[in-house]
C-alpha cells in the first residue's frame, strides 16, 4: 500500500511539475491568451486510468478546485471550459452527486449556458438512476429561468418516480400543468394531492387550487359551447339549457358550492356567483 501511494504521490508531482514547465514556456514566448491550466489534463477516463485506484481522492481534488476557480468573478473566458472541467470530475467519480449539481448550477445561473446544464444532469441521471435531486434540479431550471413547461412536467414526473422523492414534487407538476395552460391535467394532480394528504395545511391548499380549477375549467367549457352554438346557429343560445336540449352539452354544471352558473344572453357570456379563492 506504502509503494502504491509513492507512485501515486510522484506520478502527481511529475504531473504537477509538467504543467508549471508549460505554463511558465508559455509566459516566455509572450502568448497573448494563457491557456487554463486544466486543459492540459486528459479527459476523466484517461486520468482515471494513471490514479491508480484513487479516482475518488481525484475527483474530490478537481471539484474543490472547481469551486475555487469559479467562485472568483475575472476572467474574459472564465466558462469556456466548464463543461470540461465537471466532465472530468464525473467521468473520475460517476456516483459523485455534487458536481452534477454544482457544475450545472454554475453553468445555467452564472454562465448562461442551460443545454449544457441540462446535459450535465442528464448525464448524472444516467449514472445515478435513484438519485431523485438530479431531475428535480433540472426540473426547476425548465420550470423557473425557461419557462419551458412540458420539459419541466417531463423532469419533474422523472423525479416523482423514484422512491424517496419528496411528495411536494407532486405539486410543482400541477403548477407547471397550470402555467402550461393544461387546468384539466393540473386539477387531477391536486385531487391527488387532496385526496393522498394527511397534512390539514396541505389539504386546505390543495382544496383552494380544485375549487378555482373546477370554476375555470366550468366556465372555458360553458362558453366554448355558447361560441359553438353562435357559430352554427347564427346567434347566441337563449339559456344554458339549449346547449344541453340542442346537442351542445351533456349536461350543466355547477360551482364547487352546488351554485349554477350566470349566463347573460346580450352578451353571449358566463359567469360564476361564487369568488376564486386563490389571487388570480
């Protein structure tokens, strides 16, 4: 074990020697743009190949360079080789969880860079299929800095699959639903979140977002068949029970208090007696 780790320690600084060499031939010859030092390393699978069984101890050392070298704010080119750097720290450690989310955290809020983010944690998924925070991460970038909401839903549902995930992912999705403009997939997660909560907190919550859906989705409905009807009539219905007597509707319904909705018939338009619960 002691000649194990003397080669491992003098294949180090050879390296470390090797680098400070280059480094200091290229401050002589004048080169107008350093090179970051990092480029000089191999890709991960090669540098896992010369750590002789320490590929973890290697990573740990790379990561907390990481954090140091881009917790510092100069330097023109400072995210050029982000990507580089958590690939070689990922390919050294797989299973390392942290630098999946620190190096995409880095390279979605501070460099910008969300394709690259996204496939960072992707590529964290795949080596670590169990670990519900990668899609949630991800999940939240789509959700909040991109507003792309079937992407969000997507990592989201990924993240709700897998055993120990936080049962508030259940949630996000029905929101996302929402901002996506789905009301009838949202309102199905928060009757699930109702239904499936011990939480009286939670449940109140979930019981505001179904009585607001349940008017909206009611509403959107009534008028697509007053505007249906307007269409193919030529005019507007004279009640809500002509859409139902004429082939319109199945059938009217009512608010989640049991009150039947408005209809004004000068105007072609519904509306309901009770209030939102929730600001809107």
């Amino acid at each position: 074990m002691r000649i194990r780790s003397l080669i491992l320690l003098i294949l180090a600084l050879f390296f470390f020697l090797s680098l400070l060499f280059q480094l200091n031939l290229e401050k002589v010859r004048g080169e107008a743009i350093p090179r970051p030092p990092f480029l000089y390393l191999p890709t991960g699978r090669y540098l896992k190949a010369v750590t002789l069984g320490y590929e973890n101890f290697a990573a740990d050392i790379l990561y907390l360079w990481s954090i140091q070298r881009y917790s510092r704010y100069e330097g023109e080119h400072r995210f050029r080789y982000l990507e580089h750097v958590y690939n070689m720290i990922t390919d050294l450690d797989p299973q390392y969880i942290d630098p999946y989310l620190i190096g995409a955290l880095t390279m979605a809020r501070e460099g910008s860079d969300y394709e690259r983010a996204f496939k960072l944690l992707q590529k964290g998924m795949r080596n670590n299929p169990d670990e519900w925070i990668l899609p949630l991460d991800a999940g939240f970038y789509a959700l909040m800095d991109l507003n792309d909401y079937p992407k969000a839903i997507d990592y989201f549902m990924r993240a709700s699959k897998i055993e120990g995930c936080p049962p508030e992912v259940d949630r996000l999705i029905a929101g996302a639903f929402l901002r996506k403009g789905d009301k009838v997939s949202s309102l199905k997660f928060w009757l699930d979140i109702y239904n499936s909560t011990t939480d009286e907190r939670i449940k109140e919550v979930s019981y505001n977002h179904i009585y607001d859906l349940k008017i909206a989705i009611d509403l959107e409905m009534l008028q697509s068949a007053i505007d249906n009807y307007k269409e193919k009539k030529g005019r507007v219905p004279s009640s809500l029970s002509a859409l139902v007597r004429e082939g319109f509707l199945k059938g009217i319904p009512v608010d989640p208090d049991g009150k039947s909705y408005g209809y004004d018939r000068n105007s072609g338009t519904v509306s309901a007696a009770s209030e939102y619960k929730l600001r809107h």
